[in-house]
C-alpha cells in the first residue's frame, strides 16, 4: 500500500506519524518503509488503509477481509532488513484487475538486495563492531543501459549513536575525528577467497544527499589502461545522521562492467593506531631462536648439484627502511630470508598508506603473518657496537666489526697525491724551490738539511710515487 502512495500521500502519512515529510519522493518512500519496520502502530495502520482506500477504492472493496488483504499485500510487497522492496506475482482475486492496472503507472519498485556470500578481507588498523548492511550486490536492474543506481537505507541503534559521539576527537585546525566510525565497502561480488576493496567505474556516492568525496584516480601503470580509483574503505561519518531515530539513506551511482558484479557494505568499526598493533603482536609470542638457526644451517648446507658452496651469511642489524638500528626485528612467515626490519616503524609506514609489502623482498607481508625472530633479539640484545653480523654453517654468528686502516707515511714532507694528465710518472720536482708565499721564509735551507730532501724524494721516486 505505501509504496503505491504518491507525494502528497507520503507526506500525510509522515505527518500523522511525527516524522519529517520534506524532501523528493524516493526519501519520503524509504522513511515510511522504515516507519512500518520500526512497528508502527495501530493508528498509523488505519492511516495507510485509509490513504489507500482513497487512492484506490475499488480495489479496496473488491478485496472481500483484511485477511485476503493481509496476504496479497504481503505477496506483492516484501520488505528486506537491506532497506529496499521486491515484488512478486499477485495473485488474481476478484477485483485485482484494476489493482493491477493501476501498478502500470506507478514508480518501479526498488529491488531488494541480493546479499551473496561474500567476505571482504579484514583490514589491520580497523576493529569490526557491528554490519550496519551486509554485503549487497550491486546487480543490473531492467531498463538501465548506462548508470545504475540503487538506495541503501540502515539506522543506528541507541547503543551506536552512544559509541560513535564519545570516540569523538577534536583534532588542531578545528577538524574532528571519530574513532569509532560507520565505515562504506565495496568489493568484487566473487565467493571464492576474501575481498579487497575494489570500486565499480564512474561511482558516485550520496549520503543522505549530500555528495561523498572519493579517493583520487592512480596513475595508469602504461598508456592505454583506464584509470582506476585505488580501492580502500570509505569514512562517512561525518555524513551520517547520528541519531537512532532518523534512518540513512545511501544513494550509489555506477557504471556496469561486463563480466563483473560488485557488491557494497556498510560496517561500525574502531580505528585502531600502530603502537596499539605493535603491542598486539608482542601478545602474540617471540619466534623461538632455534626456528632461526635451522633455517640457517638450511641455507648453509652445501648442495651437492652446486659448484659453489657458502659457507657464512652476512645479515645486517640496520633496518632498510629507516636505515637505523633495528628495535623490534620482525619479518613475514611467508619471506625465505633472514633480513629483518623493523616492526614499529613498519606498522607506522602502513598506518600512513597500508601497502603491507616486504621492504626487503617486496612480496607481501601482511600484518596475520608477522613474526618478531628471537634470534634477532638475542643478537640485538648482546651486540651493542657493530651493524652487521655474519652466521656460520652450525648457526652461530660472530660480529662483523670494519678493520682499521691505517697509513704508513715516511715523512710528513712528502704526501704522494693522486697522478694526474699533466704529471707523468716518473717525474721529479725540486724540492729546494723557494715559496711564493708571503708567510715563508726567504731564504734558503742548508747544504745538508737539501741533501737529505733530495736524497728522500730520489727513494720514493724509485718507489714509484710522484712530486708535484
């Protein structure tokens, strides 16, 4: 019945029931749909069968009880917990003949979701508290050549209001954040393996009708390839209507893709930080040392097919990332190497764009496959002054500390320069020539004290050094 009224029935039926009745038909629509979710009450009931039996009175006494209306109402009309309306076939009874007519010039009724099973994957720095509307595929609808457009409709509870304003942070500038955050998906419609966040082209999104700002294009990886929105979860917040008496509608706009369906959800998440992850995964335990130490008589183990054996594996203590000593040595269970970096700084790096690839091997190193190494932390605990270890075939390590060069020089007179295009080697120069310089003495050194410069520079010559 009520989504068979028009506006000026959909406003009189809000109005009786003390909601808002301003705003385009499609918002007035899905607030009296959530009015009968709610349970509305016997007053309101008589309203509707009121308002239709104006609107339509001779399908109203064709119908023999409210029985028979009860169930051909219900026939035609299924309302879904995802905010939208299906139709089925009504039966034909007497006097639906004209019911049926009159359906031909009324609005398409919006379609009920169709909630395939998917799973998105889960994201690091977000806890799921609640599915405010579980995935729901964004399929085609009849009559849609170029955009499709689907409503959204879900309402907070009390208890989620309540969370959501406490979170609240006031950030320097004015801005504020919330920490706890109604949070927009939308993924492949694939059952296969969990999800990541992929956007159908050309989306647009509106919350409660006001336009959402979506994440910038990336730059195509060559010529030729359409640009692609990088796909991560969407922050509405500050759009929704914090109120667990007034519902919210979503408003999604896309383009269709042949060969791919993609589906959307909504969630009520707790934004997590890194030094809370960091010590999430301290909970989860230390790698033994000797998990390690096999794995380095493994790759130390001579191979009988190789003609090269190795036997020491240098591994640094300096992180690649920040190029500093390493604090929390941690590394990915699915990385073959022994190169660690550092746990907080990467968790800090994904905080700020999550790529959660390896620095060291550039695979993927998700947050589930983080492990802190023992043996690191032992190294790192007894080795204070040296960057860089070297481990041996039975798995011991010994540091690597850099030699001191040290540079024999005869005399201090004499400094063997770099050779250059205008001194050929070989050549000698006096060493008894006076100084153009001002601050020298004018005259001349002794006999003897000449003969021993000379006598030194003929010995460094035959050495091969050369005098300028």
């Amino acid at each position: 019945m009520v989504s068979s009224f028009r506006v000026s029935e959909l406003q009189v039926l809000l109005g009786f029931a003390g909601r808002n009745k301003s705003g385009r038909k499609h918002e007035l629509l899905l607030r009296a749909l959530h009015l009968l979710r709610s349970g509305c009450s016997t007053a309101v009931q008589i309203k509707i069968k009121e308002l239709y039996r104006l609107r339509y009175p001779r399908t109203f006494d064709g119908l023999q009880d409210l029985a028979a209306l009860k169930s051909s109402i219900k026939s035609y009309f299924q309302i879904d917990s995802g905010d939208t309306v299906v139709s089925s076939d009504l039966p034909l009874q007497t006097g639906h003949s004209d019911f049926l007519q009159q359906q031909q010039h009324l609005p398409t009724p919006l379609m009920a979701p169709v909630h395939p099973d998917v799973q998105m994957k889960s994201l690091p720095f977000y806890d799921v508290l609640d599915v405010l509307i579980k995935p729901s595929s964004l399929g085609t609808h009849a009559g849609q050549r170029f955009h499709h457009e689907k409503y959204f409709i879900f309402a907070l509870t009390p208890q989620q209001v309540r969370e959501v304003c406490i979170s609240r942070d006031f950030l320097p500038g004015g801005r504020r954040d919330y920490m706890v955050q109604i949070q927009l998906r939308f993924c492949l419609a694939e059952t296969s393996c969990p999800q990541e966040d992929n956007f159908p082209n050309s989306l647009c999104i509106k919350v409660n009708g006001k336009l959402f700002p979506l994440p910038g294009y990336a730059p195509p990886p060559k010529n030729g390839v359409e640009q692609k929105r990088p796909g991560r979860p969407l922050n509405i917040t500050s759009l929704v209507r914090l109120s667990s008496a007034v519902p919210n509608q979503i408003v999604v706009t896309w383009a269709p893709e042949i060969g791919k369906t993609y589906s959307m959800s909504v969630y009520l998440v707790r934004q997590l930080t890194s030094p809370l992850l960091l010590q999430r995964l301290r909970m989860k335990g230390i790698r033994n040392p000797d998990h390690s130490r096999a794995l380095i008589k493994e790759k130390l183990t001579a191979d009988p097919d190789s003609e090269i054996a190795t036997t020491s594996l240098r591994v640094s203590l300096m992180c690649p990332l920040g190029k500093m000593r390493l604090t929390v040595p941690c590394r990915a269970v699915t990385c073959s190497h022994l190169q660690c970096f550092d746990a907080a700084l990467y968790l800090q790096m994904n905080e700020k764009k999550p790529t959660w690839i390896c620095p060291v091997c550039d695979k993927k190193a998700t947050y589930e496959s983080l492990i802190i190494d023992g043996l690191f932390m032992e190294i790192l605990n007894d080795c204070t002054d040296v960057d860089e270890i070297k481990f041996q075939e039975d798995g011991t390590w010994c540091p690597m500390r850099p030699k001191k060069e040290t540079l024999k020089v005869s005399s201090p007179a004499v400094v063997p320069p770099p050779e250059t295009s205008s001194t050929k080697k070989g050549d000698v120069i006096d060493l008894t020539l006076e100084s153009s310089s001002d601050d020298e003495e004018d005259s001349d050194p002794p006999l003897k004290k000449r003969c021993v410069y000379m006598s030194k520079a003929e010995e460094m010559h035959n050495k091969g050094f050369v005098f300028y």
